[in-house]
C-alpha cells in the first residue's frame, strides 16, 4: 500500500502526458515555452485569480512574495510554527525577521489570538509588523477573517501560503484569490503536483504580476540582457507546465475523490481518535488525513503496529520550527507555542491520495480500529 500513489494517477492519464511531453520535445521551447503560459491561464481559470506567476518551487513562489511586499530588515513576518520549515526559512534572507506563533488545536492552523501577542511582543522588541504568512495546513484554510481583520488593523499585508492547500475553499473563495498574495506548490506529493519541482504565486495586481515576471528571469525589463533589478532564476520548466496541464484537467475530480476518501475516515474513526475538523464554510483539498492521538493512546506504538500490518503513516511535523536549531533564536509569542508542542507529539497522517481503492480503506481502517481497542497502544 502506497502513502501517495502518483502512480495510479499516471496510469489514468499517461497517454495525455506522453501527448505533451512529446509536443515538448517537438517544438523545443523548454524554457518558457507555451505550456508555461498556458498553464499559468487555465490555473488563473481554475481558481479565479486574475494574474498567475508561475516559478520553480513553492519556496521561491514564498520568496518572491516577499519580495515584491517590500520585505526588509526591521520588519517582521508572523509565521504559524507547526508548519514545514519553508514558511519561516524565506524570511531572514530579505533581512526581516520571523515570529512564531501558536496554531489552533483543532484546525492546527494559525491562531488568531497567539498572532495578537506575537504583534505587540514584536512591537516590543523594535520590529514593525509587515507581513503575516499564513499556512493551509494539511489543505485546510487558515482562519482568513480573523487573520484579515488582524492584518488591516496593523497596516500588515497578507501572503495565503497554499502549498498544501490549493483547491480549499473558504466561505465562497478559492485558494489562490485570499490575501494580497497567495502561493503554492507544485512539489510531486501536493495535490496538484508534477513531476520535479514547481510553484505559482497569485495576485489581483498587475503591475505586481510583472514585477515577478521580471524577478524569476534575473530581474529582466524589456530585454534579457537588461537587467534592472536584481532578480534570481526561477522559472517553470516548460516540460513540467505540459504535465501540470493535464492533471489540472482532472484536479476537480481528484478534489472530489479525496473528499470521499476524508468523509469515510472520518465516519469510522472519529469516535476513537481524533480526527480533523473541517469548520462549516470550508473545504479542505486533504493534502494529508492527520489524525491526533488521545490521552492514554501512544502515538509510536501505533504507528509501529499499523506498519507491522502493512499501513503507512507519516507525522507531519515531529518538530515544529521554534525547536528546531535554526529557527530558536527567533522571537515567538511570548505565552509560549505550547498548542504546537503537544501537536508534534501527537498527531500522525494515514494513506491519503484520489486513488486509494475502496479495500484499502477498509483495510486501513478496521486494521486502525483494532488497534485502537487493544491494550497494546495505550
């Protein structure tokens, strides 16, 4: 049993992708070529953006934002701690520093009230607050009303990280179309991935939309040898914008396949463990199932045993960033970030793709369910 099975997807559309990438190599244009911008039109469609970016990871898509916010040294950039170490890691190289805060218990996605504290505690220390880079953990979205509010009140911008989460929706808005920025990526195990490394960043501006067509091309103006900015190369390879067409096409079904998939594993376990809780408004795209061990469950024994009996799992994130080396110098909320602590400790991720075949759900599940009654995981 696969955790992800790209391979099931590939199956469905291989002849589709075989198609594109043999019109790659047909025409030659493998940088920018295009698919790239084909693609970067059919995402704007998907998600209702009015300028898709495209570039060559979803780091770089987090970077650019950064960027062309204006993010310098005295700024500060409030960050959820329970997240993968990109959110935070794009920060100190502008010169600003990031914050971290608390997560939500149950969403596990920013807290509104821990981002207050870590406001006033930056204030505090000398930092002007500037950008807030909320995390769609899992695929679910962050908590943008309260964010936004906060955000309009300090004069802060907003960047919607959807690395995990493009294809959410938030009380009538899709991901891509929240914040003054949105990113996301394309890496192999999101779900819309390619096959290598890729991102986007979207925006509402056009002016900002062709600051970052400059920025991923060396910081380029009218013409390649003129440069007039300092930029970086980050660019979407053409090759991977031709595959990402083609599994856009069939995302919203995939959307809906992993929605199935959430709605079965929630039904049959939430009485024994606990499991994730979408808010009414919300769709989450299920980039992982995370389930949260109770009290007097052992999240290492448990995971030992489903493995003994052929189940993968993967806790996302064993260690969240303030206890991380690089990260713990840097300021936090000062009540502390006791909400990602526990989570680290507690919470693991089950199978989770379109293509998880009705048996093995069933397997996953009665296998989770008897452990969960034997006395050897508590």
């Amino acid at each position: 049993m696969e955790f992800i099975d790209l391979s099931a997807q590939q199956s469905r559309i291989r002849d589709r992708i075989d198609a594109r990438i043999a019109a790659v190599l047909a025409h030659g244009g493998y940088i920018l070529g295009p698919e790239v911008a084909e693609f970067e039109a059919a995402l704007a469609q998907f998600c209702g953006a009015r300028h898709v970016v495209s570039c060559a990871n979803g780091t770089d898509a987090l970077e650019l934002a950064m960027v062309v916010l204006g993010v310098g040294p005295g700024d500060a950039v409030f960050c959820p701690s329970f997240t993968f170490a990109a959110t935070a890691e794009v920060v100190p190289a502008t010169g600003a520093t990031p914050v971290m805060c608390d997560i939500n218990p149950v969403t596990y996605n920013l807290c509104p009230d821990s981002l207050r504290r870590a406001i006033a505690h930056a204030c505090k220390i000398g930092l002007r607050p500037a950008v807030v880079n909320a995390v769609d953990l899992f695929g679910l979205p962050a908590d943008y009303d309260a964010i936004e509010a906060i955000c309009d009140e300090h004069g802060m911008k907003l960047i919607a990280d959807s690395a995990q989460g493009f294809g959410s929706v938030y009380n009538g808005r899709t991901s891509g179309t929240i914040g003054d920025i949105a990113t996301t990526s394309f890496f192999p195990a999101k779900p819309l991935g390619c096959y290598g490394d890729g991102g986007a960043i979207f925006t509402s501006d056009e002016g900002v939309a062709e600051l970052l067509r400059s920025l991923r091309v060396h910081g380029k103006g009218t013409d390649k040898y003129d440069n007039v900015r300092i930029g970086r190369n980050s660019r979407l390879d053409t090759l991977q914008a031709a595959i990402l067409l083609e599994k856009l096409a069939i995302f919203a079904d995939e959307l809906d396949r992993r929605q199935r998939v959430a709605e079965r594993y929630t039904v049959a376990l939430s009485d024994m463990i606990d499991t994730p809780h979408v808010p009414e408004g919300l769709r989450s795209s299920w980039a992982q199932y995370t389930l949260r061990t109770r009290a007097g469950q052992d999240r290492t024994t448990l995971m030992a045993a489903l493995k003994a009996e052929g189940v993968p799992t993967v806790v996302y994130y064993p260690r969240p960033l303030h206890r991380q080396t690089a990260y713990a110098a840097f300021p936090c909320d000062p009540a502390g970030l006791p909400v990602c602590d526990v989570a680290a400790k507690r919470v693991f991720s089950l199978p989770m793709h379109p293509y998880l075949a009705h048996s093995d759900q069933d397997r996953i599940i009665e296998t989770l369910q008897r452990l969960l009654v034997c006395d050897t995981v508590g």
